[in-house]
C-alpha cells in the first residue's frame, strides 16, 4: 500500500481521505484504532498515530474519549471542496497557461472538452 513518494503517515491520511471521498466511510463512522492499523499493515502505531493527528488536526476525523476514531459529520463535503480546488490548480490552470502558450484559444479548449462529454476524445 506504502510507496516512497511521500512519509508513510501522510499516505495513511490520503488513504482515509479517499475511503470517505469514495463512501467506504460515512460521516460519525468508526475507523480503525492507530493500533490495529499499525498491525494491519506493519507499520509503526507512532507513524499510523501521526497519519490520524493530521485528519483530526484538519477536522476530517475526531475522537471519542475512551472509544476511538470517528469521521467528522461533514468531513466528505470538506474533502470534495479541497479536490475541487486542487483540481482546478494542479490540473486546469497548467492546461489553460499550456494553451496560451501553445496558441490554443480558449474555445477550443472548451470545445475539445465538451466534445468528450460522451467519454470518446474529439
């Protein structure tokens, strides 16, 4: 599940964040304990109790004294609005300065889009 790309507690912390984007978890869900996730996949509970501080340090989680981990009640609709934004940056914006630079009107950017609604390139 792990990769190199980046520290292990902050792939846990995308990993959380897809099951609620995904719907695998739903809001005031239970998520695994640091420790079974530890256990789970091999890791250190320090780092897997890292990965969970950050989602309860951005409100995405929150924790019952006592009882555990739980999904924040609008963790998913927070989560949708962060990809949307990053969408916009990471992908439109690069692909809109691309095709300034390339002589590409807007338009035909626009075009070329709404052409593959139906899921086949223009």
């Amino acid at each position: 599940m792990f990769d190199d790309r980046s520290p292990i507690y902050h792939q846990i912390a995308e990993a959380i964040k897809n099951d609620i984007l995904s719907g695998a978890l739903g809001a005031d869900e239970q998520v695994m304990s640091t420790n079974q996730y530890a256990a789970y996949y091999r890791i250190n509970p320090a780092t897997a109790a890292k990965g969970f501080q950050q989602l309860v340090d951005e409100g995405v989680l929150y924790k019952r004294r006592g009882i555990g981990m739980f999904v924040s009640p609008d963790a998913r609709q927070a989560l949708l609005g962060q990809r949307r934004e990053r969408f916009f940056a990471d992908v439109v914006e690069p692909m809109v300065a691309e095709a300034r630079v390339i002589g590409i009107p807007l338009e035909d950017v626009v075009e070329r889009i709404q052409a593959m609604k139906g899921g086949e390139p223009a």
